[in-house]
C-alpha cells in the first residue's frame, strides 16, 4: 500500500503532521497550482498501514484520513516490483 495526498483535495490545513503518531508527515515546501501548499511526505515507511495493511487485512491506524476534513488522503495499491536480473561482479 502506498499513501496518497491528492493536491487537488488538500486546502494544506496540515492537520495530518498534528495527529500522525509516526510523524510521515512534514510541512509542504511548494505551492501547487492553486497556491496552497501541500504537506510532503517524510519516509512513509514508518506508517504502519502503509507497510501492513495487506498483511493484517484491515486498517490499522488511518487517523490522518480519518481527521481529513477534505478527504485528501488514501491508499492505493502499489504495482507488483517486476523481477530484476542481478549481475554481481567478483
């Protein structure tokens, strides 16, 4: 599973960097096209759902979504990493 902020939802209150427990979120830098600026992620890999949902089959924290009042974040399924051909060189 992958976060998502959808830009064009997000009016960047930034209450998603107050509740998030696991601190993904950081405060935007650039403004997107409407001027606002959107909270950037900071290593979502510390977001449980992100990385477990699958596993467990259910949502196991999703309270930046849940205290959204715009509905700007989700998660989308991430595309199955193709196979790679590893060469390693004595």
């Amino acid at each position: 599973m992958k976060l998502v902020i959808d830009e064009a939802r997000c009016k960047g209150c930034n209450l998603c960097l107050l509740v998030c427990p696991y601190r993904i979120f950081q405060e935007g830098t650039k403004a997107n096209e409407r001027g606002i600026v959107v909270p950037a992620l900071d290593r979502p890999e510390r977001c449980p759902n992100c990385r477990l949902q699958k596993l467990y089959g259910r949502t196991l924290c999703g309270v930046c979504q849940m205290i959204c009042p715009d509905q700007a974040i989700r998660w989308d399924d991430e595309a199955p990493r193709e196979p790679q051909k590893v060469v390693i060189e004595f």
